[in-house]
C-alpha cells in the first residue's frame, strides 16, 4: 500500500448509502476486491445523538468467513460496545481503504450528521460516496419474497411492512441518484444494481472513476449474510450471474397487495422508469390503472 502522504490515514474512504435487498454487498465485495489489501468495512454505524463512529458498528465477518470474499476484508469483530482504548489501535492504523455503510437510511438526513474526522476516521486523500439503487419493482419484490412460502398470492404482513414504511427512502435515493438533490458531498458515483448485474462496460466505467483495477473475481459469488437471495438463497452460489434478479417483479405482478402498493405510490414508477428504463410490461401496468 502506498500513502501519499504521513497524515493520511486512508488513502481511500468509501461511504456507501443503499436499501437492503438492493444487491448492496455483491457491489461491496466486488469493490473490496479490486484493492491490493484487505479492507477494513463497517457495517450499520452507530448513530448517537446525530453522531456517526464508523467503527462502533456491526459486523459482516461472520457471513463472510469460508466464502471467497473472506480474503478481502480484515477479520473485525463488533466493537459497538468498546472501549475507546481498545478500539483506537484500529482507528490509527494506516489503511487502503476503510468503507462504511449507510443501509435503510433517510439520506436527506446525512447533513445532520456530524463526525469527529480528525479521532474517529483521520484524513482520507481519497473520498467517495456510492448510492446503490435498484429498480421500484425488483426492489419491492425482494423485499416482500419470503422463501418459506411457495404460493405467491401470499405475502406475509411483516415483509410488506417493511416495503411500504421504505418507499420514501427508495424515493429520497432515487431524487438523489437523479441528481435533483444534493446531499452526498464526497466526489458521488450513483450505481444502478441493475445495469452494473448484466453490463461489463459499466462495470469497468465504475472501476475506472475509483481508479482501480477491473476485477470479475467476485461476480459469480452469492453473498451469504441474511441467507442470500430473497428468492434463490444459496443455490446459485458460484454461478451467480445466472440469477433470474431482473424479473423478480414477475413472481407477483398477478398479487392484489403488490399492485395496490404501486397504485397508491405512482410518483415512484415514474423514478424508476428515468432511472432504469422501462422493466415491467405494459399488461402489468394496465392492471395498476384499472
């Protein structure tokens, strides 16, 4: 690794804001591996008082650990409820890159967020903020599917809580990834999972804006935290890229409670077609009019 400088502590710090099931930590890995050294990434920062410890923040290692993502990450442990003490060897350690995650958060809020650059993170030469976003219909699908059940007219109450109550998350980001607001403040590169899951070319136009190496090592990998895919879980592990992620909306465009969803939130199907281009068919949206 290579500091330009002794006062840098990171030469890389990644922010990375996302929904869950958004295909978040199959981009996080692949970033992860494209650097020369494992990296040291926090999952879910602490947030106290509208401030932001990266480091006090939950752990992915375990998911990680025995998979091929494994070497790509420093081993840490949750340290959420550390000793300072113990937690500032870590903190002053020089790093390639140190990456934290804003999951399922308000990114209208961010600005309200403060944080002790020069104790908790030190200075970066390099600072990025990612948005990840995927389209409204995959997004909802995904974040609806619950394995346990086969018949698709059922959605258990929960899950589709969880839909309905971040919609006006997936809205915020997406307003943002359009570029119709301006919270992020580091140098800001907007990833469409969708684009990024079929396309090499954007793959690589991404690499490039980091200024590291194009990598596919990780693409074919299925993250294991919270059981993999919605739908597919682990089996596609190592044969990835064959997943069916872009038709996921399919498995319930004939269920009464997803339509209902889009049909009392339109603003958001207008988002999604600017972002990502027209994905369900035109006898699906006839049913949200009718």
């Amino acid at each position: 690794m290579k500091i330009s400088q002794q006062d840098y502590r990171n030469k890389y710090e990644i922010r990375v804001f996302h929904m869950p099931r958004s295909g978040s930590l199959a981009i996080k890995q692949w970033i992860a591996s494209m650097f020369d050294e494992p990296i040291y990434f926090f999952n879910w920062p602490l947030y106290t008082h509208l401030r932001i410890d990266p480091f006090k923040a939950g752990k992915i290692w375990k998911g990680l650990k025995g998979t091929p993502a494994e070497k790509f990450f420093v081993p840490l442990p949750n340290m959420t409820h550390w000793d300072e003490k113990d937690i500032e060897p870590i903190r002053l350690k020089q790093k390639e890159c140190l990456m934290y995650c804003h999951e399922n958060y308000d990114i209208r809020d961010i600005k309200n967020l403060s944080v002790d650059r020069d104790v908790n993170i030190g200075k970066s030469e390099f600072r990025f903020d990612i948005l990840i976003l995927r389209d409204i219909f995959n997004w909802v699908a995904s974040t609806i599917m619950d394995r346990g059940f086969q018949d698709s007219s059922i959605i258990r109450a929960s899950y589709y809580k969880h839909a309905v109550q971040r919609i006006w998350k997936w809205k915020a980001c997406a307003i943002e990834f359009l570029g119709e607001s301006k919270y992020l403040e580091n140098e800001k590169i907007c990833i469409s999972f969708n684009k990024w899951f079929v396309d090499e070319e954007y793959r690589i136009s991404i690499t490039n804006k980091l200024g590291l190496k194009y990598s596919t090592v990780t693409l074919d990998d299925v993250p294991r935290t919270r059981r993999g895919s919605s739908f597919d879980g682990l089996i596609y592990d190592g044969r990835a890229r064959e997943m069916d992620c872009l038709n996921r909306w399919k498995v319930f465009r004939d269920n009464i409670l997803y339509q209902e969803l889009f049909k009392k939130n339109k603003d958001i199907i207008e988002l999604s077609d600017r972002i990502f281009g027209k994905v369900v068919d035109e006898d699906f949206i006839s049913k949200l009019e009718s």
